[in-house]
C-alpha cells in the first residue's frame, strides 16, 4: 500500500513538465495565430492604404489631365467652372460644390457655378425660408442671385484668409449665428480661396454630408493641391478672356475710328481766293477734336473746328452729334448765330452736366475777304497780316451744352473779320498749347504764336507743316495729353 502510494506521488511528479510544455505550446500556437492574424490585417489596410492612395493619384491625374485639356481648348468660363467643382467633387469624394468669384468691383462673391447636389452653403433670410414652404424652387433662385460681401460671413472670412480650411460642421460656424440668418444643413466642407498673381479671384467649395465618413487629413491635403492648380487655370482663364476682350474692344475701336475718319474731311476745300489747310491728331484711338467744311449757298463756305470736354468714345460720339445737328441747321438756315442756337438746344436735352463743347464756327465768302465768326467758348485765335502784325481773335461766346438757350443767345455774338490778300488765321484746339515736354512745360499760346508768325509768309500749308514740326520737336517724344487739331486759313 505504502509502495502504491509512492508510486502514484512519483507519476505525478513525472506529469508536470509534460503539462508545462503543453500549456507553453498552446500559448505559442496562440501567440502565433494572433500576431498572423494582425500581420494579415496590418498587409490588408497596407493594402487598402496602398489602394486608396493609387485611386487617390489616379483621380489627381485625372483632374489634371482635364484642367489641361480645358486650358489649351480655350473652354468658355462656365465650361471650365464646371469642370472643376466636378472634378473636385470626384477627387476628394465629395457629395456637391460651387465656384464663388469675385465681382469686378471685388466688393462681393458670387455663385459662378453650383454643383447639382452641392448644399445650401449660405445663410438665408427668415422670409427666403418661408417662400420656400410654398415654393421649393425659392431656395435654389434666392442662392444663385446671392450676392456675399466678400469680407463677411464664413466665406468671407476665409477668403481673406487666403488659406484652405477644413470646416467639420458648417451649421456650427460662427457666420451663421446671426438671428437673422438660417443654415439648418448637415455638412462638413473644405474651402480654399483661389489667388493668381496675389490677387484674390474667389472661392473653391466642396461639401460631404456630417453623417458620411469625415474629410481625412489626406483628402484635405489633397484638396489643397487640386485646388492650387485650379487657381492656376482659372487665372489664367481669367487672364486669357481679357486678353480676347481686349482685343474685341480694340477692334471696335479701330472701326469705330474708321467711321470717324469718314466724316473728318479727306480733303481741303477749294475756295476762290483762300487756301485752307487742316489736320487732326487723336490722342486716342477716338478723338473728341472735330473740325469740318461745309459748303453753302451764295459762294460761302462754313469752316468748323471744335473741342469736345474728354476723350475717347463719349467724346467722339458727342463730336459726331454735334456735326450732324451743325450740318441740318446750317443747310436750313445760313444765319451762323441762329444756327448755332439751335444747336445748342438740342445738345444741351442730351448732353451730360460734365460735358460741353467749345467751337468756332468761320464763315468765308469767296466775293471778298469777309469772314462772319460766332465763336462758341473756343480759343481766341491768331491772325497774322502780311506786315507780320499778329492779332487775337476773341468774340464774345459760350460753350455748346452749358446752358439750355437763353444765357447762350445773350452772351454769343456774331463778329466781322476782314482779310486782305496775304493775311491769314490759325485754328486750333486746346491740344496745341496744352502739350507738354518731359519737363512738364506746356507748349503755350506765346510760343505757338511765334512759330505761326515765323511761318506765315509760307502760306497755309507751310503754316501747318512748320507748326507741327516746331510743336513735335518741343514735346520731344512725350506722351500726347490731348487731341490735336490745326487749320491755317490763308487769304490770296
């Protein structure tokens, strides 16, 4: 018995090594299994990472191949809007997104494109939101006529941040605190202003609904690369479409100068007993200067020169008006005051209260060396006798548009000059003596008065040409400030 026992303690004894080893092996085989299993799921989200980075670069390439594609095709700028925000939309895994630009005053953003499922993004006005209960579509108009002060609210803040953000909870942003304004919407976005050249153009929105999965660092990262090249491409878009508008507007005026050249004269008139020599120099492509001859009956000549206040479009459509109401009122009434007054009424009902026109209206008359003038606010003018005497011409008159009749009548008079063979009058606008060298000096009266003088015995032509000539060499190549227009009158 007692040998039985001994023998069974000695079994057990033996037993316990075996028991050891097995449990440690048990612990290993688990060991083991649990690490193959998280080196199996550590491979699998290497993978999925692997993966989601792949579709991540393939979507980039994608987008940029399409921004490519839409630069060098010259898209139209809602093409291009489009093209982004849903490229966008696909790149980041967004649900919706709009393009907001700048307008040309900067002073607000407006909606240049919003995707089909792009959310509300702004707030609302309490009656907007009550217009929408009868009437679904009251939200979507009200949106897309939104105009945003560029430096307020969410995206005005962010826009003049000039940095991409991610905002997780939209409702929640400050900007829609206001008891004025509603955003009932679940969305997070990612938004990053769009500069080119550091001038601020707009803003770059994508959107996810707040129950979907959150906008990762990633994604984020992403989108701030994707949305620097589409700043890139809509500037130069941008820059592209001014180019053309430029272009266009150049083109217009070309022809529109072409149209103004027809009715400048394309050649001197042929009066017994004068020589009339005329030239225009617009310091645009549009000039505000006009001067014009018109034939009349009894031998007489009308001789027209006139200046209108600015330069460029409006002047010379005011210039081209003012030549047509001229023309009909002398061709049915040869009286030059009373012509003129009439004139004056009808360009006064029209003309803006910044604007006039000054003018000289000469009547010359081939029986002899009368000359009738209604000046019109213009210039007093030089006349030069064949002695070399020099005289200032300087009736009474007001300018064309400042009045609506009755001072014009009262101050405007009409004055006789009498011309001997040998004489002759200069004509000019205010571009003569108000042209300036690079030092700033202006031409003058005093000294285009004495390169007349000088030039006169040559007669009309040599006036004209030794005038330029002097006027040119004292300006020394310096930028021309205003129209330039000369006639020379000479008497045979």
């Amino acid at each position: 018995m007692i040998l039985a026992a001994y023998s069974e303690r000695l079994h057990l004894n033996l037993s316990w090594p075996n028991v050891l080893v097995g449990l440690l092996g048990a612990i290993t085989i688990i060991y083991l299994f649990l690490l193959w299993r998280k080196t199996r799921q550590t491979l699998q989200e290497t993978k999925d990472q692997k993966d989601q980075l792949e579709g991540e670069e393939n979507r980039m390439f994608a987008f940029l191949h399409t921004l490519g594609l839409a630069i060098e095709e010259d898209h139209s700028a809602g093409k291009l809007h489009r093209e982004i925000v849903d490229g966008l939309v696909t790149v980041v895994n967004g649900i919706g997104g709009a393009i907001y630009l700048l307008d040309k005053r900067e002073r607000y953003l407006l909606p240049s494109y919003l995707s089909e499922h792009c959310p509300q993004l702004i707030g609302l006005p309490v009656e907007v939101r009550e217009k929408a209960k009868l009437n679904p579509k009251a939200i979507k108009s009200a949106i897309r006529l939104s105009k945003i002060p560029a430096d307020d609210g969410m995206l005005g803040s962010i826009l003049s941040s000039r940095v991409a953000q991610h905002v997780p909870d939209v409702k929640n942003h400050e900007a829609f605190r206001d008891a004025f304004t509603h955003f009932d919407e679940e969305i997070s976005a990612l938004i990053a202003p769009i500069t080119y050249g550091g001038r601020d153009l707009g803003l770059l929105i994508i959107t996810r609904d707040r129950d979907s999965r959150a906008f990762s660092e990633s994604e984020f990262k992403l989108f701030q690369s994707a949305s620097e090249q589409s700043a890139f491409a809509l500037g130069n878009a941008k820059i592209h479409h001014e180019a053309n508008e430029k272009r266009k507007f150049e083109s217009e005026l070309r022809i529109a100068r072409e149209v103004q050249s027809i009715l400048l004269p394309n050649s001197d008139p042929h009066i017994p007993g004068y020589r009339i020599l005329g030239t225009n120099s617009p310091a645009r492509i549009i000039s505000g200067d006009y001067f014009d001859y018109i034939p009349l009956e009894n031998g007489k000549t009308a001789v027209v020169i006139a200046d209108v206040t600015g330069k460029g479009v409006a002047a010379g459509l005011l210039m081209a008006m003012c030549r047509t109401a001229l023309r009909c009122e002398l061709l049915r009434n040869q009286d030059p005051l009373e012509a003129l007054s009439r004139v004056n009424k009808q360009i006064f009902a029209d003309i803006r209260e910044d604007m006039f026109i000054s003018l000289a209206l000469y009547i010359l008359n081939d029986k002899d060396g009368n000359i009738q003038l209604v000046c019109a606010g213009h210039d007093k003018a030089p006349l030069v006798r064949k002695n070399g005497d020099l005289e200032w011409i300087k009736p009474p008159g007001l300018a064309i548009g400042l009045d609506d009749g009755d001072v014009f009548s009262r101050v405007t008079k009409l004055h006789d000059i009498q011309l001997e063979s040998g004489d002759s009058l200069l004509l000019y606008t205010d571009g003569v003596t108000e042209a300036m060298n690079p030092e700033q000096d202006e031409y003058g009266q005093e000294r285009m008065a004495n390169a007349y003088r000088t030039a006169a015995p040559g007669g009309a032509e040599h006036i004209v040409t030794e005038l330029s000539k002097n006027l040119q060499t004292f300006v020394d190549g310096y930028h021309q400030m205003d129209d330039i227009t000369i006639i020379a009158i000479e008497k045979r």
